[in-house]
C-alpha cells in the first residue's frame, strides 16, 4: 500500500507485510490493544508463519494458510496497527476470517482501523474470498458498532463462550458487496 497520511499526523504512514522480524514488535502492541494475557499470542502468530504455517495465497498444503500486515509511520518508533487474514481449510476457500486486528490505543479514532480493514478486505479480493468473517464480542464497549460501520454483519452468537462468560458474535463481511441480513444482536 502506499505511504499515506492519517487525520492529525504530519508523519507518512505505511502498511505492510509483517514478516518474522516483527515478533517482539507485534507483542507488544498485542499486549497494549488486548492486554498482557493475550499479547503474546500476536507476536507468536505472526513469528509462526515463519515457523511453518502456510503463507495466505500458496497453495493450500498446511491447515492454516495466513498473513499480517503491520501499519507503522515515520515518526513512531511503535507499531500503529495489526491486521491478519486467516484461512483454515475447514471454512472452505471462499471464506477467510479477519485475524488479530487492533490499532494501538494513541493512534485510535483517526481512521487507521478503517484503513486496515479496507487493506485486508484488498488482499482477501486479490486472492479470491468472497467474504471476511471475525468472531468478536460486545467488549470492549464498540466494537460491534465500528464492525458494522466497517460493512461487517452479525450473523450468529455463541452465549457463554469466551473466559469471561461473554458471547461470541460471528461477523460476516461480503467482499463481493452481496447484502447480507443481519442477526438481531
């Protein structure tokens, strides 16, 4: 993608393919968006491509095929932002799910989320997906509503499935611009 300048930044923005030295940086931006508990899975995600996994748009000789990109400014020693694509074979080749995304909290609500979204949505396109899934949930408070403002629709919910007793809400997000009816949440 290129250079880019977001609302308020007199630096250039990037957003690019993580590749294996990203790692540390990917955990601690994972531990500042999602906190220390779940931090590290984000580094370790994106150092697992790396390790074995399957890159987004080979062919499909492993269970999960994925990719990351990173969006990172000039003036910033931090990362700004994650965005992952994911595609296990069990969910047919013409679904992928959004994967690890977070802006990290200094550079939120300026546009760069969207602008992520819009990057992945992109990359899905190039390689053929018809649709983007993300399973989330009601916390933190706005999520669903940025989802949705993003194109995204419910299209289930799982009562009592994460730690916390929360529920998971599958969103759905058609690539191809199909209306899709959301479920009431």
């Amino acid at each position: 993608m290129l250079p880019m300048r977001l609302s308020g930044h007199n630096h250039v923005m990037k957003i690019r393919l993580a590749d294996g030295n990203d790692s540390e940086s990917c955990l601690r931006l994972g531990s500042k968006v999602f906190g220390d508990a779940i931090g590290h899975k984000v580094g370790q995600a994106v150092s697992d491509i790396w390790k074995g996994i399957g890159m987004l748009g080979e062919a499909r000789t492993h269970s999960v095929h994925a990719a990351y990109w990173v969006a990172e400014d000039s003036g910033v020693t931090e990362l700004l932002g994650i965005v992952g694509l994911y595609s296990p074979r069990w969910i047919g080749e013409q679904n992928v799910y959004l994967g690890w995304f977070g802006v990290h909290p200094d550079h939120r609500r300026q546009g760069l989320g969207q602008l992520l979204i819009q990057h992945a949505e992109a990359e899905a396109a190039k390689l053929g997906f018809r649709s983007i899934l993300v399973e989330t949930s009601l916390q933190p408070a706005g999520t669903i509503t940025f989802y949705q403002r993003v194109g995204f629709v419910a299209v289930a919910a799982v009562p009592d499935y994460w730690e916390d007793g929360s529920e998971l809400i599958l969103m759905r997000k058609s690539i191809a611009g199909a209306t899709l009816d959301p479920l009431p949440v």
